[in-house]
C-alpha cells in the first residue's frame, strides 16, 4: 500500500504496526486537521468480548493527536462506518472503540470533528439527532463508496432490504445505490462561524446530494431536553425498525419478495 501510494521513504509509517496518519491544511482560522485511522490491520476478532479496532499503539498515537488539536475542523477518516452502529454488516467500528473515541474526542474537547468513511458500497451522510455517548454536540459523518461497484449491482432488489431493515435514526441524506466519491469544501467567508460543505457525487460529476454543517453546529453545548439519557442502542433500533416493517402490510411485503426473489437466486 505504501508503495502504491509513493509513501515517501522518511515516513513514520513504514515502522509503525499499521497505516494511520494525520495531515494539517491551512493556517489561522483556516485550518483543518485530517485523521486517517487504520481500524483492520491489528483490530481483534468480532467474537472476541472486548473487542478493539484500533490496537494499543495507536490509541496513544491518536491522544497525542487530539489533545494537541487546535483545528478549525478535524476530519477522521474511518475505512468502516462509525455512526450508523445498527446496520446488518459485519464492518463497524466495534462498541468499545467508539465509545474510547468518543471519550477522547471529549477528554480534550476537540470541536469541528466530522467522520469520513467507506466500505459499504453505498453513499450516504448521518447525523446523529442528539450527542452520542460523552459528546457533546451530534457527530455527522459521511460514507462514499464505491467508484468501480455498488451495492445495487451486488445485491438484487438492495433498496427493499434497506428500507424494511436499516433505521433512518440518524440518516441525513438519501441513500446513494449508484457508482459515487464524495467532495470536502471550506466557506471560510464568515471567519467568526465557517461552514464545511460535503457533497456526494456520481459519474461525470452528476450532484446525488450535498449538505453544509458551520462551526457553530459542531461545537460543545449544553444537551436540550430533548436529548437527555442514553443514545438509543443498536438493538434498539435494529428492532424498532424491524417492528415498524412487519407491522406495516406493504413493507411486509416487500420483505417476502425480496427474500423470495434471493432463494430463487440462490437455486438458480
């Protein structure tokens, strides 16, 4: 991988035990600091009880980096999803992890921060309706994969699984089934309260979504009353939305033709 990317020879990266790194753009007020975290090469097995993604040494890497951050904006980059935590893929961030670097986030309290990830083969933007965990203030985080296959070329008839399945608990945007990459662009006009602007984009530049977040937006406040007690659990949502499918007859349609059209599939 390093080879692959020119990864210069001096680099730290070459004796470290996988490929995190950080860059900073920019100077003053317009500056954006870029957190890209290795979450695969020394994670532990799913199965395992306190399972962690990120291994020993780059937990104290990614201290340093956060309780030294005086970005405007802090990107971190995840290759798996770290918001959407009810989906039904083995890929996210493990409970644990999440939890950590929320309270990392915290512990410095580092304002601005906006997740990137990929993975799914689909295209999509979350926002969290309260702060999760420690936080606060909502995470946003935007998903873009992929550029040379989707999952509507993979999985038959993908939109209904997605429907009756995925819960819209934190979704911000539509979900993209088609061939995407996603943009990041700074309104640095308003030096008192710049905006970051994220857009998801297709084939010959077609526009599938965009949204802006300012600063304001991401930074630490009191909770409202709306956003008291603990974030709702995965299984929570998982099940929620699966009752609000079975109970409704055209959603429990959808979900035997879908299942049916698979078998067929399969014995084909």
């Amino acid at each position: 991988f390093l080879d692959f990317m020119d990864e210069p020879e001096d680099s730290p990266r070459w004796n470290q035990k996988s490929l995190y790194t950080s860059y900073t753009i920019g100077e003053g007020y317009q500056t954006v600091k870029i957190i890209i975290l290795d979450v695969r090469a020394e994670a532990d097995p799913p199965i395992h009880e306190h399972a962690d993604n990120l291994g020993l040494e780059q937990w104290i890497w990614l201290e340093e980096q956060l309780a030294t951050d005086n970005a405007t904006f802090t990107l971190i980059a995840s290759p798996i999803q770290v918001v959407p935590q009810d989906r039904i893929v083995i890929e996210k961030l493990y409970p644990e992890s999440l939890s950590k670097l929320i309270a990392l986030i915290e512990k410095y309290k580092v304002e601005g921060v906006v997740l990137l990830s990929g993975d799914v083969h689909h295209g999509q933007m979350y926002r969290t309706p309260c702060p999760m965990g420690e936080m606060q203030y909502p995470l946003h985080e935007v998903t873009s994969s992929g550029l040379t296959h989707h999952a509507g070329q993979e999985v038959p008839r993908a939109t209904t699984l997605v429907d009756a399945l995925y819960s819209e608990h934190a979704d911000w945007s539509p979900m993209i089934l088609d061939y995407n990459y996603a943009t990041v662009e700074f309104d640095w006009s308003n030096p008192q309260d710049p905006t970051v602007i994220f857009s998801i984009k297709g084939e010959g530049g077609k526009l599938f979504t965009r949204r802006s977040v300012s600063h304001s937006q991401l930074t630490r406040k009191p909770r409202s009353d709306d956003c008291q007690g603990d974030y709702p659990s995965p299984q929570q949502l998982f099940r929620a939305k699966l009752f609000d499918s079975i109970t409704k007859p055209t959603k429990l349609y959808e979900i035997i033709r879908f299942l049916s059209y698979q078998i067929c599939v399969l014995i084909v």
